[in-house]
C-alpha cells in the first residue's frame, strides 16, 4: 500500500469548496479545530486509482496575507505540512478576485491544481473559458468541476494523483518589475546564507513578504541568523509603496491572462445588482429583512410543533416504563428524575435548533444572510458593534450556543468578544417555558404581553452591556467592515442539509454530554444525604437553597425558587422541572400552577422578579462552555458569570419592588 | 480630474481608485479585494450607513468610516 497523499482544498469564500469537499469526501470526514485558534479543520479521506487521499479543507480566503486567523491557518498548513498538492478552487463567474489567490499560492512551491467551478453560471451569462489556455498561462492544471453534481471530480482525483507522483515543486510565478525583482534576488541571496530558512520556506515568498511588510515573517526572519542582514537590506524601503506595487502586479499579471483565455470575463450590471438594489433598498430593506426573519421563526416553531410533541411523547413514555420495569428505587429515580428528566427537557428543543438551522443555511446559501447583516449594519454601529454581529444575536433567540459559535465570522477579537458576552441576554427557546409557566399563572389574559416585554428587556440589556463593554473593558471603535456580498444562487438542499447536521449535531453532542452531567449532579443533591425525600428541604440541595435564600430573599424568592435557579444553571428549562420535583407536583403544569399560587412565599412581584432573574442571570453550563472554548480562557467565562449574576440580581430587585408598589404584594 | 472620497459619490457612478488611505494592516486588506489604485470601481448602492461597491467583478459592503479612505476620480460627476 502506498503512502497516501495528502492535499489541501483552498479557494475564495462563496466559491463552491465545502460543496466540492462534501461531494469528495462524502461522510468520510472529521471535523476539529486548528490548534490555537478557533478556526474549524475539517478533513477527510477518499479513495482514487488505489490510492487512499487525505483531503484537508482550509478556511475560505481571499489571499494569503495573514489579515487574519483564516489566512494564517491556511498558509501555515500549506508551508508547514508540505500538502502533495493544493487544489484551489476557483469560481469562474469571478476569475479575476480568484486567480489574485492562485498568483500567491503559485509562490509557495507547492503543485497547485486549479478547480474550476461553476462554469455553467459564467458561461451562462455568455462567456466562454479556455481552460487549456488558462492552464498554460498559469502552469498548472486546470480542471473543470461542477461540485454540486460530482461532474469532473474524477478527473481532478486523476490529476492530483499524476501531480503527486511528479513530486515536483512549484515554480512559475509572476514578476514584480525591477525594481523589486532585485531586491528579492538580493534578499533571496542574504536568506539562502542560513542553512535552517531554505528548507522550510521558500525564499522567494519569504522574500516577497518581508517587502510587503509582514510582520509574521518579520519575526520568523529576526530570529534566524541573518536577521541582521535582511533588516539591513531593508532599511530604506517604503513597505506602503511596495505593497501597493506588487499588489497591483498581481492584477496586472491577472488582466494580462485573463484576456487570452476568456472572451469576456468582465461583468455588467447583473440580476444580482438588481435585487441587491431592492432589498438593500433604504425604505425597503429593513421591512423585507423583518418579514422574512418573522417568517423563519413561524415556520420554525410551526414545524417543530409535532416533532416537539413527539419527543415529548417519547420521554414520557420513557419516564413510565422505567418506573414501571426497574425495581430498584434508587436506579429508577436516578433514571427517571435525573436522565430523562434533565435531558429530555433538553432534547424537546432539538427540533426547533435544527428547523431554524436548516432555514438560516439556506438563506446562507442563497446570498442573502450577508444582505442581512449589511441591512442591519447601522444599528448595530449604534450599539458600538458591526453589523455581522446581528446575526449571532439572531440565532440567540434559538439557542446561545451556536450564536456564540456564529460569532467566528467576526475578523475583530474585541467585536467578537462583546457580541459573545452580549448573548447571553438574548432570551433563548430554553427560557419560554419558564415564562409560560409563572406568566401564565400570575398574569392571565396579560402574559403574552408581559413575556413579550422580558424578550425586550433582554435585548435592551445586551444593547446596553455592548455600550457599557464598548466603554470600559473592551474599548475601541467598532472596526470598520469589509464584507464580501456573494452573488445570489439557488441553494442545493443538500448542502443546507449538511449544514444543517453539523451545526446541530455539534450542539446535540456538546449540549447533551454536559447536560447529563449536570441532571446527574442536580439528582445526586436532590437524593442524598440518604434517606431524606427527593428534593425536600433536608437534602444537599434543600442544604444548599437555604443557605442562599437570603440572598435571594431581597428579590421577594424563598428557597425552593433559590434551588430551582441554581439547577437552571445546568439548562434554563430545568427551573420548570425543578420546581414541580421541590412542590411536589404530580405529573402536568396545571397542578404546579396551582401550587404557585398557592404558595404564600411567592407574590406577583415576585413572580416577575423570578422571570427577570432566570432572563438575565448566569449563561446555562453549555453557553458557559462555549463562551470559554471561544474566548479560549475562563477568565471571560467567568466575567460573564458574575456580570449576569449582578444585573440579574440588581433589575429583579427593583422589578420586585417596583412592582410591588404598583400591584401590591411586595 | 479631482478626487474625493468613494463615500461621497452618488449610486451608479464609476470611478478609478486614485489612493488608499489606510493603515498598514486594512490597507494590505483592500489591496487583496482589488482596491488598488487604477483600480475601475462602480458605486452599487449607496443609501444607508455603509455603501456596496463592485470591483473586480465582486460585490463588498464597506463601512462609510472604510469608504472614506479610499479615494477616487470619479469617470462622470452624477448630479
């Protein structure tokens, strides 16, 4: 068996590459992060002419300048892990911005295989592409696919396989005129001296960069042992002038190929212009953004309504027959109370994550997600934030987790950071069941109003935290924007499906491991020390509510809400859970309902404290979890925990007092 | 032919990019998308707070504070 070879799939943003990558690799993949940085890393295998090959799929970049993670990423595994060939992809209704990547890429020394995808879009439009005049102008293959039906893939698996068995390097790259030229051949010259920087880069991209100004390869070269030569040579160099030469080199080079493989290849005013016109349109815009996001959320909780019910049904059923078949008491309420009570309650929501996924996906693909944050863009300026951080607040009202996750497209470590601690207090699908129940008992015909309000309020506090954020711990002007606005296309179902699969299926995995955890933890202290009864005011968790009921008590809250709180930090719906397990309500809301109200411990006021409370407070263990694998540190996970504490813990206050003074009860 | 900031012409108008005024790092960017000078751009929409440009035959939303920085000559002042 021969080694396998190994390439690296490359291209622009928007260009059809996790398409072709899908339709390559099939279910062959595996999906991790980059070491260091939270850039996802997907790989996977197939196999071609007896030979097994290992495909890596780099992030989505224009060029190769290290602007920012993504592009670091992707030119480090190319120079680091020495790939048998890159295949960048290309979108040939857009040769001119994708070769930009091919004339640096070209300068790595790896073999460079070109994809060329989406054809049929350009030539629909009346172009025509000379592939094997491309090929020869740029030396190297290049192969037409269409990633959507697998059409040429056996064709480009053939010429990654005949590239690999070349093992040649890569040398055809463009000039930069005289001026630069030699100055590279004498920084080339000056490089070569150092027997450790030739093999592991090559010397003419080393050379290019250091006259743009790269401050990565700056460091990598004043750590070798002509560092003082390089720099000396340097020194009297305009890095601006420079950088704006070669770059227009590269698109001199460009516009010199392009016309000898390619009739027309220049773009008039397009359908996508139009509709880019109207729904960007300044009267237009918001209302056509409103109506569809209204219509997601419809049509979200409408068909996951009977999905919902089924889970339910199923837990249920579930929950009777283990209590029905095992014997042992304990085992049975380990299972039933903290199993599937803890994550069933998790589970019925996995419906709505996946229904809103698939539709966010396939707006992703048809081009307009990107219109949607451009629409939304100055608002979110006012908060202090861009506009690409609407979308994470969106998908929050679903669930944090993946909004958080949603936040990689944000290039800005500090912009990321705030629309990451701001999430939180966007009211998620886990906090409506809490809602219904205290809203529905104290409230009446009035609770649809008064939940309406709490979502308000949780957008107003994150408005207010990013500005606050924004002023003192996180300062700085909101980084202007670059986006890129991808033509519009009709999304294949396909791929939104597996869009759809690996967003949800990472939240069914993270979500459901640590939610188990944390129902069986939440269950230990509800039963034990042993022999008290389950939930009662004798056991850990009765030790543990009376012990902070009087922090609690200032907000109009006695023990058994104080405990219910804390199990809601394992998942906010659990409140509800909790607090039929601690009144001891049989089976069905409608007996909890009345035990609320019941209760002389609880007023009004205090009902809407506890409803402020759960909106606000700490982020649920799985947002926990990912807001410290995103930011890379507890150090903002715990900052999160206690800012939402206290202003959780500061507006129940004057909720309850406030209203209290209005309703009476306080 | 004078130059102005790619913020203040109108939607529709054509210009060629005479200077990018910006630091190191968003400059090297903007070079990267095809801003550079000489560079032919056409003004796609320009109502709200950021304005689409077309360039190179892509489409980019840029910040007004962004557009600011870069200046052209516009091939024909709209009115």
């Amino acid at each position: 068996m021969k080694k396998a070879i190994t390439v690296a799939l490359t291209g622009n943003p928007n260009v059809g590459k996790t398409t072709l990558f899908n339709t390559l690799t099939g279910s062959r993949q595996h999906v991790g992060n980059w070491p260091g940085v939270t850039v996802e890393k997907k790989e996977g295998t197939c196999e071609h002419a007896g030979r097994t090959i290992e495909v890596t799929d780099l992030p989505g970049t224009y060029s190769l300048t290290a602007y920012s993670a993504d592009e670091v990423v992707a030119r480090n595994f190319i120079i680091e892990d020495r790939p048998d060939v890159v295949v960048q992809v290309v979108d040939a209704s857009n040769l001119e911005r994708n070769l930009y990547l091919t004339m640096q890429l070209a300068e790595l020394g790896r073999p460079v295989i070109i994809a060329l995808n989406m054809v049929d879009v350009a030539e629909g439009r009346g172009d025509t592409i000379d592939e094997r005049r491309l090929a020869e102008l740029l030396a190297m293959p290049v192969i037409r696919t269409v990633g959507t039906s697998g059409k040429g893939l056996e064709d480009l698996l053939d010429a990654v396989v005949a590239i690999a068995a070349k093992g040649e390097k890569h040398t055809h790259t463009i000039g930069y005129g005289d001026n630069a030229e030699a100055l590279i051949s004498d920084l080339v010259g000056i490089l070569d001296d150092d027997p450790d920087l030739a093999p592991r880069y090559p010397l003419r991209w080393l050379a290019v960069r250091l006259i743009e100004g790269d401050a990565d390869i700056r460091r990598v070269v004043s750590g070798s042992s002509v560092g003082d030569a390089v720099f000396a040579r340097l020194a009297d160099i305009d890095f601006d002038e420079y950088e704006a030469t070669l770059a227009d080199k590269r698109y001199e080079a460009i516009g010199a190929i392009l016309p000898q493989a390619c009739t027309i290849c220049v773009r008039k005013m397009t359908g996508s212009d139009m509709i880019d016109r109207v729904v960007t349109n300044k009267y237009l815009g918001i209302p056509i953004f409103l109506a569809l996001m209204w219509g997601a959320f419809q049509l979200t909780f409408a068909v996951a309504e009977p999905f919902m019910e089924g889970i339910e049904h199923i837990f249920g059923w579930l929950g009777e027959g283990v209590a029905a078949s095992v014997g042992t008491e304990w085992l049975a309420s380990l299972l039933g109370d903290g199993v599937i009570g803890g994550v069933g309650g998790v589970l019925v929501f996995v419906p709505n994550i996946f229904i809103l996924f698939l539709i966010l996906s396939i707006l992703e693909g048809s081009g307009y997600l990107a219109r949607g944050a451009f629409i939304m863009d100055r608002l979110m300026y006012a908060i202090g934030l861009p506009g690409k951080s609407f979308i994470p607040m969106l998908m929050g009202f679903g669930c944090n987790v993946p909004a958080i996750m949603s936040t990689r497209t944000i290039e800005d470590e500090r912009d990321r950071l705030i629309t990451i601690l701001v999430n939180p207090f966007i009211s998620c699908g886990a906090r409506l069941p809490v809602y219904i129940l205290f809203a529905g008992v104290f409230f009446g015909r009035d609770a649809g109003n008064v939940i309406f309000g709490l979502y308000v309020l949780g957008i107003l506090v994150a408005i207010l935290s990013a500005k606050l954020f924004r002023s003192t711990v996180l300062p700085g002007e909101s980084s202007p924007f670059i986006m890129e606005m991808p033509p519009y296309r009709i999304p294949t179902l396909k791929n939104a499906l597996l869009n759809m699969w690996e967003k949800g299926s990472t939240y069914l995995k993270k979500a459901g491991g640590i939610i188990l955890i944390g129902s069986l933890i939440v269950w230990f202290l509800a039963s034990f020390p042993a022999g008290v009864e389950y939930g009662s005011e004798e056991s850990f968790a009765g030790m543990i509510g009376k012990t902070v009921e009087p922090l609690v008590a200032p907000l109009g809250l006695d023990w058994k809400i104080a405990v219910a709180l804390i199990f809601g930090f394992v998942a906010k719906e659990i409140v509800v859970s909790s607090l039929g397990v601690l009144y001891g309500a049989e089976e069905g809301s409608a007996a909890l309902s009345d035990a609320l109200l019941a209760d002389p411990a609880l007023s009004t006021a205090g009902a809407l404290a506890v409803m402020v409370f759960v909106l606000l407070y700490m982020p649920c263990v799985a947002t926990l979890a990912i807001i410290r694998k995103e930011t890379g540190s507890w150090r903002w996970a715990t900052f999160s925990v206690i800012y939402g504490l206290v202003v959780a813990w500061v507006l129940a206050f004057v909720t309850f007092h406030l209203a209290g003074f209005f309703l009476g009860g306080a | 032919m004078a130059s102005c900031p790619l913020s203040l012409i109108a939607p529709g108008t054509k210009a060629i990019v005479t200077m990018v005024n910006a630091g190191e790092g968003l400059r090297r960017r903007l070079y990267d998308l095809g801003l550079v000078p000489e560079a032919n751009v056409t003004v796609v929409t320009a109502d709200r707070g950021s304005i689409i440009v077309s360039v190179a035959g892509c489409r980019y939303a840029l910040s007004r504070g962004m557009a600011m920085k870069i200046l052209v000559a516009p091939e024909m002042v709209a009115v």
